[in-house]
C-alpha cells in the first residue's frame, strides 16, 4: 500500500460536503478504515455514526453480563505492534466497557474522532452514474457525496424484538439487550422475564438472577454452553502475548476462526471414548470457544459432533438439579456448534436457584403479552415487571438494509437481495458501483474472530482503493456472473459443514419472519478466504469490472 499522499480538502459547492469516501459506522471497522484511507493513503474522509460516541455494536450492548467471548488478546487491532504492546487487558475475555474504553483509547490514539459526526444516522446512499458520486443523506438533512461508500456498519446491530401481541399494553418496562439503557436497569425487588437463550441471553441470565426478586426464562430453542472461565489475567500472561504478539497473530491468521488457538489436526474416531472423554473433560476445565477445536471433524461428521454434543448434555444434566428443568435445558435439537455456541459464566447453575424457574416456549409459547405479563398458550400468566428481550438480531443484511442505499438506475439493495444476500466475496455487490461493505454477508465475519475479519477487508478495501487511484480507473464493481460463482461457493462452503443443520439459527436469516432462507457467512475458513481475496487483487482484481 502506498504510503502518499497529499490530503484534499472537502468541497462546498452546493451545500453537499464532498469527500473522497463516506464511511459508515464508528465501531472496530469504521475505525480502522478511517485510519487506513485517512493516515496512509491521504483521502478526505467522513464517518457517519449515528451513536453519540465510537464503539459500533459495543456502544449498544450494554446489557447485564455483556462480554465478548472472544479472548481480549485476539479481541483488538494487530495491525500495529505499538498500539497492541501498549494497551493492557484485564481479564480473559473483555467485558462491556472495557472494550468501550479500548476502542476510544484507539480513536484517540490515531486522533480519528475530528474525522467522524457523531448522532448523524444515514438515512439514504444514492449512486449518481454520471457524477459516479456517492450522495448520502443524513437524519438531520446533511447532504454529503464521495467517491466511495464503505459499509461498516456490524453484523449484529439490527436489535429484532419479535412482534408478540399486546406488547404496547404491557404497565410494566421492557428492553431489547441491544439497545440497553446507558443508566442501567436496577432489577431489585423485581419479577424479570427474559425471552432468549443465545449467547447474549446466557450471558444475562445469572447477572439478573442475583438481583432480581424473581426470573422467568423463556426458552424457544435449547442450547450448549460451555463455561468461559473467565478470570483476571495474571502478569505473566499479559508480558508473555506481548513478547508473542507476531506469533499470535501468526495464528490467528492461520487459523479458520482467528482465533489464537489452533484446531486440532486429530479425528474424533482416532481415540478412543475413553480418551475421547478425557479430552472433553480437559477442555470443559479449560473453557471457551476452544472446546469446538478438541477435534477436527466436529463441525463435519455428525457422529462424531454427536460425541461432543452427548457430553455437553451429560454436562447439563449433572449440573441442574431439577431433572424436568435439566431435561427442558438438555433437550436440544442441533449439531453442537451448528449455531454460535454460547460461552458461560454459572449459566446451568443459575437454575440451581430458588428464584428462577425455566418455561419451555416451544411447547407452550407466549400467546401474548398482557398488562400484568406474559400469557402462555396454556392459559398460564407469568407476572412480571421486566421483560428482557434477549432475541438477537436481523443479522448480516439487516444493518445494510435499513441505510436506504440504491445503486445504478435506482435499483434498491432490498430489491437486489429480495432472495438473499448476493456479494461478490462479501465485499461488493453487482450495480453499486465503489460501495464496499466490511464483513458483508458471504464473508467469513462471524464465523471468524472480528477484529481479524475486519482487518482483512479494511487492509483490501484500502489496498483497492490505492490501486484504483494509482491507474485512474474511475468504478469498480463485480460482474454478475463473479457474484453467480462466488454465491454457489458460499453455499458449497455451508454445506460441506453441519452448519446448515440448526435449520432456526440467524447465520440463515431464520430468526427473523419473512426474512430469506440463505446461509450468508462464508464458512470455507478465513485463511482461505484471506488468500483467495489476495489471489483476486494479485490478478488485477479478477471478477471485477474497472471502468474509466
Ligand atoms: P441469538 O443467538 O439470535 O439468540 C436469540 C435468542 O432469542 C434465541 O434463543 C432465540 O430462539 C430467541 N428468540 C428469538 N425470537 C424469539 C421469539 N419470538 N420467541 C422466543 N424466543 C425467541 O442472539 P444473541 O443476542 O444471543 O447472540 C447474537 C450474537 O451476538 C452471538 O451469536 C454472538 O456472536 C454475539 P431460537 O434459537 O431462534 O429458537
């Protein structure tokens, strides 16, 4: 990439605020490419943030027990080996504001916040083919146009609170985990309802429970849990991924996850259940995502993931003393992993308590929502003060959608991906000519440790827009038949795994009613994925129409 260039000074012609790119959203993406367009290639850049500070998906999700479930030494930027030496974690995994404090620490650092207006949601991107601008309209009536519109607006920050009837009755108060109150919620003396059990809703349920008077949980879908084991980081600790960091990030970048560990290169079948058990014990011991890399053939042999899957229920089962709450609690009906499994802090043991009690919604769902709480289909009404709304989010497509972008001849995103996301490495869409969406839907973005993910595309993005500026090649878009191939590949890479089996997770938009059925991350592996982007641009950018 090439370390130039002389910055321009933004235009104001017509009362339009014209920059070289627009970038979308002030989280980890839309920091780091402001950094990178900015600081090495000298474009004039302008963040969107619709939040009144930096943090993306972390500014919403303060929710009680909100933690990432990433380690915090693979949860930053590695792009800079400063900037990773000095900042020190505290703990196993980053809670809530800790990542908050990071991320403002960085934008400080890098002085990124003078780039970015704060409290401006976009309302509308519109693509003009013959200035071949970007012209974006703000809540607030700003008008701004740029060359090129960057996406960095998060996979999961489209909070989807489902439409139970009688909701606007409800006397009591009610909140979604990802858009939770700055001020807390103090659930003392309280009876709390929280509808949800991924991996935010676990994470929730113990926090709530050792402060509300009593907690009902609604339960759609069963899940697995795994304990986090999170704790303080010792001093050895952090001086020794100090003294590793090339070779961490050597790993996450390896790896198919990015996360710091490696994934066992030993079958399940290569033991035997006697060892097999062992390692399962030892991994339990050792908590974390890492549990899934205990084997290699557990997210592509369903007998094998069965192994794993039958332990984590005997886990359960051993765990929670009510046999008819552990078998409601073991009772699940997916491949482990299969959808985003969960990390815990005392999650099985929650239910351990006197005070909170578990309601199977499958069997018995909320018919509706009452003044006084929530009616079951049995005729059942739980009282409640609180309802915690712990029901994830219109994942992947749903942030893009709501930004009102349309592309050439005024073709609306939600008419292009009526049937689905269709991206072109999930990174560019046919017909929205210089528009890159960071960790857009048919990328490994989720599949994969973020900020590693994140990384990878801004360092592309940057490094395509380097070039295109370099040759004076005016638009970059992919050709439809490079989308054709590139959508098969995702959905070849989703099949070759049990992924696809949990037939309700959000990887495959089935969370949200009406919203289309397609497997949208990229699960051929991020070290893959990494060389095919760089096998792409390395060939001129293969796939891709430039155009004067
Ligand atoms: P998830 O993983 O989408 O979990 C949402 C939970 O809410 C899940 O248990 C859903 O059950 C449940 N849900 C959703 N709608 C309903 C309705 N209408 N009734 C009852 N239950 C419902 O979101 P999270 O916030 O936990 O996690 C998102 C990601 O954040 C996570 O994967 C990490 O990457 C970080 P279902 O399984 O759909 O039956």
């Amino acid at each position: 990439m090439p370390d130039t260039i002389t910055r321009e000074a933004p235009r104001q012609a017509t009362g339009t605020a014209e920059f070289d790119a627009i970038v979308i959203g002030a989280g980890f993406s839309g920091l780091y490419q402001l950094h990178l367009l900015r600081d090495r290639l000298g474009l004039s850049v302008r963040v969107l943030e619709q939040a009144d500070g930096v943090g993306g998906t972390w500014y919403w999700n303060r929710y009680p027990g909100a933690r990432c479930d990433s380690e915090s030494h693979s949860y930053c930027f590695s792009f800079s080996e400063d900037l990773y030496k000095e900042w020190e974690w505290t703990e196993r995994y980053p809670e809530q504001p800790e990542i908050m404090r990071y991320l403002n620490w960085v934008a400080d650092k890098l002085d990124l916040k003078r780039d970015i207006g704060f409290n401006t949601r976009v309302t509308a991107c519109r693509y003009d083919a013959v200035a071949n601008r970007w012209q974006v309209t703000t809540e607030g009536g700003e008008t701004l146009a740029a060359t090129y519109l960057i996406t960095a607006v998060g996979c999961l920050s489209t909070a989807n609170v489902p439409k139970i009837p009688g909701l606007e009755s409800f006397q009591g108060h009610w909140y979604h985990t990802g858009q939770w109150p700055h001020e807390g919620v103090d659930f003392s003396g309280l009876r709390v309802g929280q509808i949800g059990t991924g991996s935010t809703g676990i994470q929730a349920v113990p926090v709530i429970a050792a402060q509300a008077k009593h907690l009902t949980v609604f339960q759609r879908t069963a899940n697995y849990s795994v304990p986090a084991r999170n704790g303080p980081l010792s001093d050895d600790f952090k001086a020794w991924t100090k003294e590793n960091y090339r070779t961490i990030r050597e790993v996450m970048h390896s790896t198919p996850n990015g996360h710091p560990f490696v994934i066992s290169d030993r079958s399940c079948w290569d033991v035997s259940a006697e060892e097999r058990r062992t390692l399962y014990e030892a991994a339990w011991e050792k908590g974390g995502l890492q549990f899934r890399a205990t084997f290699r053939d557990l997210l592509i042999d369903k007998e094998a993931n069965d192994t794993a899957a039958e332990f984590l229920r005997a886990k359960i089962r051993e765990i929670v003393k009510d046999p008819e709450t552990a078998a409601k609690l073991a009772d699940i009906d997916h491949p482990y992993a299969a959808k985003r499994p969960p990390i815990d802090t005392e999650y099985f043991e929650a239910y351990n308590r006197d005070n909170v009690s578990l309601v199977d919604v499958r069997s018995n769902p909320i018919e509706r929502i009452t003044p006084k709480g929530a009616q079951l289909r049995d005729g059942t009404e739980v009282e409640l003060d609180i309802i915690v709304f712990a029901t994830g989010f219109d994942a992947m497509t749903g942030p893009l959608l709501r930004l009102g972008i349309t592309g050439r001849d005024g073709l609306p995103l939600s008419e292009a991906w009526a049937a689905g996301p269709r991206t072109y490495l999930g990174l560019q869409v046919a017909g929205f000519p210089n528009m890159f969406t960071i960790t857009g839907p048919g990328s490994p973005s989720v599949l994969c440790n973020m900020p590693i993910a994140i990384e990878q595309h801004a360092e592309w993005i940057a490094d395509c827009i380097a070039h295109l500026r370099a040759k004076g090649i005016a638009r970059l878009e992919p050709a439809p038949e490079a989308v054709d191939r590139w959508v098969e590949h995702v959905n070849e890479a989703a099949h070759a795994t049990l992924l696809p089996q949990a037939g309700h997770s959000w990887y495959l938009g089935a969370n949200v009613p009406g919203k289309p059925r397609v497997f949208m991350p990229y699960a051929g592996g991020m070290a893959r994925y990494r060389q095919i982007c760089a096998d792409v641009a390395a060939k001129g950018y293969e796939g891709f129409v430039l155009s004067d």
